[in-house]
C-alpha cells in the first residue's frame, strides 16, 4: 500500500502542475483516489495512475494477462504465449474433466522451464520463474491459496532487453531499454556485501528476489551475478532511453500494432527482445506509471511530464 500512496503522489505532483498551466481546474476526490479534471466543460477523471482516455472495456482486457493474449493474437500481433489455468475450488465449471494438470506437464514437457504469474498482477508481484514440476505445483498453490481465481503459465523466454513504450493515440511517445540488476565480483567480496552497497530500496519484491540467493557466496573476479531474472525497476533493474534507429522504428511497429489491435488510448506496452533478436509484446497496462524511471534518470521528471501533457491535450481535445 505504501509503494501505491508514493506513486500516485508523485502523478498527483506532475498533474497538478500540467493543470496550472494548462488552465484545467484539478479537484482531490474520495480521499485522494481520484482526481477530476475541469475546462470549457468538459469533466475527466484520473484514478490512480487510470486515465479517461481508455474505453473500460478496453482498460479491463488490458488489466488480464490471458484477455491481452487472446486479443492479440486474434489480430496476429507477435505476443508471448499464455495458458489460462483456473481455480478449481472457485472456477470449476471452466476446468475439464481431466483436471488442469494434464495441461501444466504438457507445457512443462514442451519448454522446460515455466513462468506462473497471476492474471491481474503488476511490478512483476506474484510472477515466479519454475525450474521443475514441484516448483510449478508451489507457485500454482500459492496462488490459488491467496485467492486468485485463475492464472497464467507461460514459456520461459530468453530475453536479451526489456523495453516499456509509452503510447498515446496511435504514437509511440517514449521508449526505454531495461538492465537486470546485477553485480560484479571481485573475487573477495561476498554476494551479499556486493549487493548491500547497491543501496536497494527496502521493497517486499526486492525482499523476494534476494531471499533466493546465496549471501554468502564470493562471486569470482569480474564475474556477473544476476540478481533477479525480472526487469522491473521496483526489483532494482536500470532504465536507459532507448534512441531512434532501426530497433527503435521495429519497436514502434509492433507497439502501434498492438495498441490499435487493443483499441488502447493510452498505455504502458512492454515489449521483449529474445536472444534471437525476436520482439514479442508482454504486455499492455491502462495505468500508465512512470514513477521510478522519473525519480532515477536524468531528465526523467521532464520526459515523463511531457507524456501526461499530452495525455491531457487529448482528454480535453
């Protein structure tokens, strides 16, 4: 809850401050969840990092793992692939009779390594890597147990760089690579000194990455340890502009595909780059976060406020 209040101040931050010189009147409503926006009589809302600017339609499929992959892949936009599995003690009447596990093993027997995430999840919360079948059956549990009424499976991908795009109306607006967090030893220090003088923010999916690793291990001199397999920027990974050039127009591409394919207004798109150079969408976020990256790039106060600015030309259009 904590990490949420401190993201939607800061939007809250870069809002008003767009209002004031864009001449629109911002209301706090509902203490705090939603802002309202007022000009030439036209009212918007903003609901956490929610704009108007989606159809609710729309932000619903894009807030569902499984519901982006269908719609994707219906429009044959290049998506990574997703299996729905349901809970069978509260979405029993979508299972077969065969149950969900002949499902499980014949994914595992075909890529050898699964991703299990909840359907609705964010920040990369909920999402665990599976080496084995004992591992898949723990994290499916978990989940279920928790409450989720059904989840995704996914095929493990090797990702060279993950890149999220900010689009808006057709337009690509912004698109940045994301780093793994890593370190590098220098055969004397031990893993968990190495990464205490990261100075990591104390956050529960940080806590979750690092309760994996050994502490104690003395990786060898110039030797890379990957802290996480996550890009997320709340697990500590780095964020880089990407600039225009060939990858730059092939993202664009694909980005522009999908969010007409999604009839999406405005989002985050995350896209992934595969060893082999294959670009695949992630997925699609109606809520457009951009907190982190503001807070640790150069200039990234400035970048992201000028895709909310945009965002509001468009609401009041």
């Amino acid at each position: 809850m904590e990490e949420k209040l401190e993201e939607e101040r800061f939007l809250h931050i870069i809002i008003k401050e767009l209002c004031q010189e864009m001449g629109i009147k911002v209301e706090k409503l509902s203490y705090g969840w939603l802002l309202q926006l007022s000009k030439d009589g036209k009212i918007r809302h903003i609901t956490r990092n929610h704009f108007d600017n989606n159809p609710q339609a729309t932000g619903e499929i894009a807030d569902d793992k499984y519901a982006t992959y269908e719609v994707l892949k219906s429009q044959e936009v290049p998506v990574i692939e997703h299996t729905m599995i349901f809970n069978p003690a509260t979405r029993s009447k979508f299972i077969p009779e065969e149950g969900i596990w002949n499902t499980v093993l014949e994914k595992f027997l075909k890529y050898h390594k699964l991703v299990v995430k909840a359907n609705d999840g964010c920040q990369g919360k909920e999402v665990q890597l599976c080496h084995n079948v004992r591992e898949i059956e723990i994290a499916i549990q978990k989940l279920f147990y928790q409450g989720q009424a059904s989840l995704s499976i996914c095929p493990f991908y090797d990702i060279k760089t993950e890149y999220r795009t900010f689009y808006l109306d057709g337009e690509v607006l912004l698109i940045y690579g994301k780093t793994k967090p890593c370190v590098i030893g220098d055969g004397k220090t031990t893993l968990g000194e190495l990464i205490e003088a990261l100075h990591l923010p104390d956050k529960k999916v940080i806590r979750d990455n690092l309760s994996v690793l050994d502490m104690n291990i003395v990786p060898k001199k110039d030797e890379k340890v990957d802290i996480s397999w996550k890009y997320n920027l709340s697990g500590g990974a780095t964020a880089k502009v990407l600039n225009r050039g060939e990858l730059y127009q092939k993202i664009e591409r694909l980005v522009i595909q999908a969010g007409k394919a999604m009839n999406m207004n405005f989002a985050t798109i995350d896209v992934i780059q595969t060893v082999e150079d294959e670009l695949y969408v992630m997925e699609v976020n109606s809520g457009v976060c951009a907190t982190i990256f503001a807070q640790t790039i150069e200039g990234g106060y400035e970048i992201v406020k000028g895709v909310y600015r945009k965002a509001l030309e468009a609401l009041f259009e």
